[in-house]
C-alpha cells in the first residue's frame, strides 16, 4: 500500500503565505532570476520595501498556492497564468500599477561582468589608470589576455590608455572575463524584466508590459484618421458618425471658402424683425378696435 506523501510543515507555511499574498494583492508579476545577481534582488526589495513583495519559493509550492487561491476565490486566467511560469522565478505581489513596477525596474539597471563564453552586446573599455593590483603574474594576464598597455607604478600596475577589449558582438573567453572581472569591469546592463503578469483575472504579457506607448498612441491617432478617410470615401452614410461628417464637411468647406474668396466660412447671421415703435402699435390697435365697431 502506498501512503500518501506527507508534506513538510514549512512548505505548508510557504504555500499558505503564499495564498494569502494573493489574496491581499491585486498584481501578480512573473521575473525570472536564473539570471539576476541576488544582490540586485535585494536592493529592488529595499526600494520597494511597502509597496511590493518578492517571493522566490520553488515552482511545485508556487503551483499549489495558484491551484488553492483559484479554488477558493474564483478568479480567471489562473491555470494560464501558472502554466507560464519559468522554472526559476520570483513572483512580485503589488498593487502598484504594473506599468509603473516596469518603469522603477527601468530606472534601476544594474552595471554586472560580462559572462564567460558569452557574446557581449557592448563594447567592453577598460579606463587608463591605477589597476589597484600589485605587481607580479597578473601583469602576464593584463598584457597577453586582454593586451593592455601597463606599467608599474608606485608598485601597482597602471593602464597607460583607455583602451577598448572587446566590439559589441564578440566572444569574451573564460580567461577575458575572468581578468575583467578581476579589473572590477562591469559593462553589461542588468535588468530585473517582467515576464508576464495576472492582474485581477486578466493575463498580461511581456509584449504589453512593454510597449512603447507614446508610439502606440501616435499610430492609434493615424490608423484613425486613414480609416476615417476611407470611410468618407464610401458610398454610404454611417449615422453614429454624424458629427464627423459635419465636422469634414466644414473644415472642406473652410479651406475652399478661403481659396475662393479668402476667408472662411462665416457663421449664418439671423434677420433681425423690424422694430415697430410703440406708438405706432397703440395706434394699430386703435385702428383695429375701430374696424371692429363697425361689425358691431
């Protein structure tokens, strides 16, 4: 007989901790940390310290809390949104605006090494000036790894100029990264990225996350005016876009008032009734009440 798998107390905890930061936030966002510095973490959790929560539990504790919170509140999209979770990852509990949670992780870029046999994406410099090591065989690594001008001075080792390692593109060996890294260069931009997130019900992905906004405003705004075009071209009349119509028709009309005759199209101006003087009313009405007698 097989018993069932009893599950260890302080998973129980995380996974009740869990679901009730599911409970308490709005916004759940997805980062994937296999390839974020720990130290970077931490420094995002102290920014955000009141407004966001990091949780790193391992995936299995994370897909029981969803399953547990999807049972007992209801909300949409929730299987969807376990099912993209990488297998390494931080989920971000916050009822911070998402957009806003992207813009603070932007304004926050960490300056890391560059990986050992990876292809980087800048140039890499290293700065003239005092390396801060002493003298002896790393002298060998700064001359034949990455071929630096050196000399001593005051026993430590000096870059003589700025002097560029790597174009961005290129391979930088295990050897390069680790005397860069030695060097204290650090040229590749860190970024903590938003996957994807769950708000309230609705799955948002990292192509929405990060949309350039501003262009998307700009191209909304032209793809409007050619459809309206379009529309104005079409041997039909729409009613519920009346006032587009009145308002093409007068801006045509505008433009070729002003060519015709020079100036644009001028409000209608309403006859004024003659104004009859009061006199002359009193005098009407005697008139009138006179002709009457005569019927008597």
């Amino acid at each position: 007989m097989i018993k069932n798998k009893v599950i260890p107390q302080r998973k129980i905890k995380e996974i009740n901790n869990l679901v009730d930061l599911f409970k308490n936030y709005k916004n759940v966002a997805v980062i994937e940390v296999a390839n974020i510095n720990d130290m970077q973490i931490q420094a995002m959790r102290k920014i955000l310290r009141g407004k966001a929560v990091f949780r790193m539990s391992k995936k299995s504790l994370q897909l029981r809390a969803i399953e547990e919170f999807k049972n007992n509140s209801k909300k949409k999209n929730l299987d969807e949104f376990a099912d993209n979770i990488p297998g390494q990852s931080s989920l971000v509990f916050t009822n911070l605006d998402l957009f806003e949670l992207k813009k603070i992780f932007l304004e926050n870029a960490w300056m890391v090494p560059a990986k050992p046999n990876e292809i980087t994406p800048v140039d890499i410099w290293v700065p003239a000036g005092d390396t801060g090591l002493p003298t002896g065989q790393v002298i060998s690594e700064l001359n034949m790894t990455l071929k630096l001008p050196t000399r001593i001075m005051n026993d430590t080792i000096h870059v003589r100029e700025d002097t560029r390692t790597h174009k961005a593109g290129d391979l930088v060996n295990i050897k390069q990264a680790a005397v860069l890294k030695k060097l204290g260069i650090t040229p590749i931009e860190s970024l903590i990225r938003l996957n994807f997130a769950w708000s309230d019900g609705e799955i948002i992905p990292e192509e929405i996350l990060y949309m350039n906004m501003e262009q998307f405003n700009q191209d909304f705004a032209r793809a409007y005016r050619e459809a309206l075009g379009v529309l104005f071209e079409m041997p039909f009349f729409s009613d519920d876009m009346t006032e587009e119509y009145i308002r093409k028709a007068a801006s045509e009309a505008n433009i070729l008032n002003s060519i015709i005759f020079g100036e644009g199209i001028q409000e209608p101006i309403e006859e004024e009734e003659p104004k009859v003087d009061a006199k002359e009313e009193e005098e009407d009405d005697e008139e009138e009440i006179g002709i009457g007698g005569l019927f008597g």
